[in-house]
C-alpha cells in the first residue's frame, strides 16, 4: 500500500494547494494514506482529518496527523503530532518531544543544506560515534528518495545511512502543489495510521517513486514569485 507523509498545504506559507484538493487529488492517484506535514502548523493535518470524519466517501484515504518542524539545525517531521511545538529547539529536544506523544520522527532531505537538512548541518555520523547514549538522536526514518531532489548526492548518502543505521527507508513527495502529490512514497503493509508507524519503527517500507517534472517546479516558482510581486503592490 502506498503512503506519501510528505505534503504541504495552504497553511505551510510556501503552498497553495488547498487541503480539499489535496484529498482529492491523493484518492485519484490511487494513494492509500496521506500526512499532511506544514511547516511549524498542524492547521492543514488538523483539517485533513476534520474532513476525513465528515465525508464518508473518503474512509479509504487514511490521514496521518503531522507537522514539519524547524529545529535549530534543520527541519524534522513529527509523524502522528496533532499539536504545535516551540521552533528553533535542539533536534533532540523536538525529537524528545515527538517520542512523548508516540509519533515518530523521520528526516526529510537530510543532506540539502540549502532546504535545512538536518544532516547537512551536523556530521550525522561522528555525532552517532561520539554522542553520550541520553543524547543520541533518536531517529524512526529518513528520505531516502524526495520528490524534489530525488537524483543527486544527497538521496544516495540518505540510502546509506539508513541501511548502515537499520532506520527505516522513505519515500516523500514534498509537494508543493497538487500534481506533486505521490511523485514519491513508502510502499508497506497496513490497515490504519498504528501499522504505518509498526512497518516504520520495524523497517518495514520500501521507498519509491519519481522525480518531480522540473517544468512542474519551474512554473510553481515562477507563480510564488508572481503572487508575491502582486502582493506588494
């Protein structure tokens, strides 16, 4: 089954794409579990699921509550956060904090410094090798494979240290727009949001997918660069 836990909404600032849309857009393409994951909201995973309950004819979609956090060294995902957390904190505090609610923490694009990859601000693996054991990060999955940059450098080192570490494999689309959504996902077996987080804390997921079109992204900044030109005037 497939489940893509990366996707931004109206709520993220750098997004248009309306939360109704994006649940739309997922059951068309056959996606079988979304997360909505904002950054530093759960405005648009909050809506995701408030429409889920009314709308009988989309119980087949499973929504995953999440969020995008902006620690002081790079971004990390709170699979199954339903509430905010303080910005700018310690990647081991914020992930202290997922842990405290029974979500998981997975890194989205850990090497693109130019996104805040949390692994392209510290050497992940001398901090690994040197860390005390109460301080070592915690990590449940990593972006193996991100619809925006699923070729390159950074994508093959994520693969490695998720097969060095045992850390369970993802693949995220990191849509910012509709026709992103699913580019990229996790393959693996489940029936509700409590399998997902089982097959990830297991290894259990297969990462897979697609580059997003780079004619899709060029057209998305070219509108986010239109929209703010119109904004200021």
């Amino acid at each position: 089954m497939k489940f893509d836990h990366h996707i931004h909404s109206c709520y993220s600032g750098d997004s248009h794409s309306k939360v109704e849309d994006i649940i739309k857009y997922s059951m068309k393409i056959g996606l079988d579990a979304i997360a909505i994951s904002d950054h530093d909201t759960v405005k648009g995973s909050k809506k995701a699921m408030e429409i889920a309950k009314g709308q009988k004819n989309i119980n087949s979609l499973i929504i995953v509550p999440s969020i995008e956090i902006t620690t002081n060294k790079g971004h990390i995902i709170g699979l199954g956060l339903e509430e905010e957390l303080k910005i700018n904190q310690s990647p081991e505090e914020v992930i202290e904090k997922i842990h405290d609610e029974n979500a998981l923490a997975i890194i989205p694009h850990p090497y693109t410094y130019y996104r805040h990859g949390l692994f392209a601000t510290i050497n992940i693996e001398n901090y690994i090798k040197h860390s005390k054991p109460n301080r070592k990060l915690k990590i449940d999955g990593v972006e193996v494979k991100n619809g925006r940059f699923l070729l390159g450098y950074g994508n093959y080192k994520t693969k490695k240290f998720s097969k060095n570490h045992n850390i369970s494999p993802l693949g995220g689309s990191d849509s910012h727009f509709i026709n992103a959504i699913g580019d990229c996902y996790s393959e693996m077996e489940f029936e509700s949001v409590e399998d997902i987080f089982e097959a990830i804390r297991n290894n259990k997921t297969i990462a897979k997918g697609q580059k997003t079109s780079n004619r899709l992204i060029g057209k998305e900044f070219i509108n986010k660069k239109i929209k703010r030109k119109y904004k200021r005037n």
